[in-house]
C-alpha cells in the first residue's frame, strides 16, 4: 500500500487555501502547511489529509475486559490497534508515547507501517477476535482508517469499539452510526476549569456527547481515572455518577486508580479507599454496574444482577473465572436480562 497522505472526511474548504476541520469539537482552522490540535490532520494546498492513515503504530489482541469493556461480549478476544496523535493534552496520560508522539517529535515522522483496512480485518479475524478496538491513542483523530477498518470488518461479523476520550464532533458521531457497536468514554472529570487546563478541552462536548452515543444506540461504558487532589472529591465523584445515571442507569462506570506519569508524577497513587468511595457515590446514584480497575480483586470485578444482586460472571483482573448467564443472557435466578451485548 502506497504511504502517502489520505484526503480527510469531515472538513470544508475555506477562502485563500484555508480549511476548517470537522471531526472533533476543537473545529481547527488551519491555514495551508499548518497542522491541527492533533498533529496528524494537515493542510496540504488546501485540502484536509490524514498523515497518519497509513502508519499503525500498534496492534496487540486483548482481552476485550481490558478496554475496559464487562459488558460486551464478556471473556471475548479484541483486536486492538491505534496510529498515534490525540486532541487532547492530558498531563496524566498513561498512553503519552502514542498519543503525544506528533507534539513531542516535530521533526520526525510518523512511526508505523503501512496498512489496509481490509488487511486489519483479516487479521481480526485470524487472531478469533470478535470485535476491533481503537484504543491506546485516540481514535477520533484517525477517523478514516478506523471507519474504513470497521466497515471492512462487519461482513466478517467483527464489531468495532472506540476508547475514546469523547470529544469528537456530532458529525463524526452519526458517519459512525451503524458501523460502531460500543464505546468507552473517558469522563475525565466534572469541572470545566479542569477540562481546559488539564486536559485542553471542554467537558461540555464530552457530556453531548455520550447523550448522543447512548441516543445513536451504541453501547456505553464510562471510565473515570481517580486522581488524587484533582477529580477525587466526593462532590464531584457524585455528579459524575448522577449524571451517568441521568443518562441510563444501565451504563457501566468504572473508576479506576491513577499511577504518576508523563507530566504528573507529583502526585501519588490513588488509594483503594477513593475507588470505594465512587462506588458508594455510583451506588447511591442508582448505577447498576460499577467496577474497580487498576487495582485488582475485590468485590468490585464480578457483574451482579441488576434485580436481585446475583453474581453472574465472575472476574480475576481481565480475566473471566465464570459466566452464570443463561444461554438467552438472563440471570440463572430471577430471569432478569443482563444489560450489554452478548
């Protein structure tokens, strides 16, 4: 496969060679040489190209737990892959080597070999995953090789998932509809302040956003990494979990324990006791399915029923020990239907 640029979706020509980009809320203008928020969308003599569509920079097969997803296709294998670049400009990225390549090595090109969606497809479905996950890095920021991907991919009977943090446009949303199955989003925090200067962004976006996910039919998880002294107070835990709930009690939140990295390493690990304290604040929020992550064992693992608080599937880390489920996905005891894709 050729390596060179491939022409963006999502954008519009502007006077004097300038383009405006679409795909995500940042809604860059770029002049004609200029790169956007995201260092791999370029304006090349005024056409919008995807510097990154041929150059994947990872792929590893996953357990699909580890996205982390528990309610789809629990104990399933997940092909997962990501070029590098982000939109956003997290201080604690656990990901930072892929997601801020393009910002921390300007002058170097981009990393990865060349590929075709149709040959990403195959090896899903070589490696017996049911479902492609666009994860490590941001998807949303190579849109076209994770639409194209996706769409080779379903006559095979391979789903596509994003692990994203949420922040790409309306637009980008509904082109995805009826090639993305699930998503999880990354609720960073509840403050806008925080949004802007931690994460480059703004949490209003991000809230529209998994409305309009949730509307479109995708299947949602939430991921919050607890910070301390940043997003770890009760109050604010509590209004992630109420508006979660607001959404779809259904949805799954899981609240998981940040380690220093990249630009905050000041700050210390998240003890087991803040985890506890979200999953009390999701409890009395009415979330039906909350999970401990980063730090495992415990109760907080297991999927419970929602009716009567069986355990139907057990879990050690990513790994599925036991799954109660009946064959037609309903509790063994009640006959209540779990929430998710089977």
């Amino acid at each position: 496969m050729e390596d060179q640029p491939k022409q963006a979706m999502l954008y519009q020509t502007l006077a004097e060679n300038q383009v405006r980009c679409d795909l995500c809320n940042h809604h860059c203008t770029l002049s004609e040489g200029r790169t956007g928020i995201c260092g791999v969308r370029k304006n090349i003599r005024g056409m919008l190209a995807s510097l990154s569509y041929s150059h994947l920079a990872s792929w590893h097969v996953d357990p699909v737990e580890k996205k982390p997803l528990f309610h789809y296709k629990p104990g399933s294998r997940t092909f997962s892959m990501a070029t590098v670049g982000c939109n956003f400009r997290c201080s604690f990225c656990q990901n930072w080597d892929l997601s801020q390549y393009p910002q921390l090595n300007r002058d170097q090109s981009l990393p990865g070999g060349a590929v075709s969606p149709e040959s990403l497809a195959r090896e899903a479905q070589n490696q017996h995953c049911r479902s492609i996950s666009f994860t490590y890095s941001e998807p949303t920021v190579f849109f076209e090789l994770a639409l194209e991907t996706a769409q080779a991919a379903k006559p095979l009977g391979i789903d596509a998932i994003f692990v994203t943090n949420g922040y790409m446009s309306a637009k980008a949303i509904d082109t995805l509809q009826g090639w993305l199955t699930a998503a999880n989003v990354d609720l960073k925090c509840f403050s806008e302040e925080n949004y802007k200067k931690t994460c480059g962004g703004k949490l209003q976006p991000v809230l529209d956003n998994i409305r309009h996910l949730h509307q479109n039919g995708v299947w949602l998880e939430i991921t919050t990494l607890i910070i301390p002294y940043f997003n770890d107070s009760e109050e604010e835990l509590a209004s992630i979990a109420e508006f979660i709930a607001e959404v779809d009690p259904a949805i799954p939140w899981h609240v998981s324990a940040f380690h220093p990295d990249f630009q905050m390493t000041n700050r210390p690990r998240t003890p087991y006791e803040s985890l506890l304290a979200a999953c009390r604040l999701g409890t009395e929020a009415g979330l039906h399915h909350i999970y401990t992550g980063n730090i495992p064992g415990g109760h907080y693992e297991h999927s419970f029923c929602r009716h009567c608080k069986e355990t139907l599937i057990r879990r050690s880390g990513f790994q599925v020990l036991e799954n109660r489920l009946t064959p037609q996905g309903l509790c063994p005891v009640c006959e209540t239907p779990f929430d998710g894709i089977l």
